[in-house]
C-alpha cells in the first residue's frame, strides 16, 4: 500500500475503496501539518496513541487516545502533535475523490505550497 514521509511524520494507507481511503498517521512530537482543506472529502480522525491538538475552522480541539474529531467538507483543518510523545492517528476519508492533490494548503511551517510535497 502507498505510503510517504512528510517533513512532520508520515502517513500510510491501510485499506482503499470506491469512496473511501483509511491511513495511519504518524506525527512526530512538536510537529504539526499544513492548515488545509478538501474539496472532495470529509474526514474522520480516531485518536490511537498520544494526543492531538486540532484546529477546525479556527476552533481548537484537544483529543486523547481513544475519541475522534470528524472534518467537513471544505472544513479547514490541521492537527498538532504538541506534545513529547508520538502521535498515531487512524484517518477515515469519505468522498467521490480521495487522492493527494485534493490537498488547498493554507499554512505551512515547510513553505509547501501544494499537495505533492
């Protein structure tokens, strides 16, 4: 299955289908990814080991392991490993269209600007 290293920690796919995609996500402590948003998927976070502080539409939300945080649609989103220990998170993406480039970056601590990187 397709996996990637990225400049805060790493992403794996577990399982993939017609309208869905399932990653594991590692972010490595004091690491966060770009505030971004889709235009083609919403997204599900399952907190599994660590803790994640994420940013939905501004609104800060702090979740441990075992709850979750669901993404909108077009909902601009980022989560941050503020912490020492390592954050693992299993993503659900739901929509017609799941792949890399439906990534609109807003923030970058990288200066990416676009989603192939």
């Amino acid at each position: 299955m397709e996996s990637e290293d990225r400049p805060w920690g790493s992403w794996h796919v577990l399982d993939e289908g017609d309208a869905y995609k399932v990653k594991r996500i590692h972010v490595n402590p004091g690491q966060r990814l770009s505030y971004q948003t889709h235009e083609h998927r919403s997204e599900h976070w399952v907190v599994v080991a660590g803790t994640a502080t994420c940013v939905v539409d501004g609104a800060t939300v702090v979740a441990e392991s075992g709850q979750s945080v669901d993404i909108a649609v077009g909902a601009a989103h980022r989560i941050i490993n503020a912490h020492e220990d390592a954050l693992v998170i299993i993503e659900v993406q739901r929509g017609h269209y799941t792949g890399e480039d439906d990534i609109r970056r807003l923030e970058d601590d990288y200066g990416r600007s676009d989603a192939s990187t």
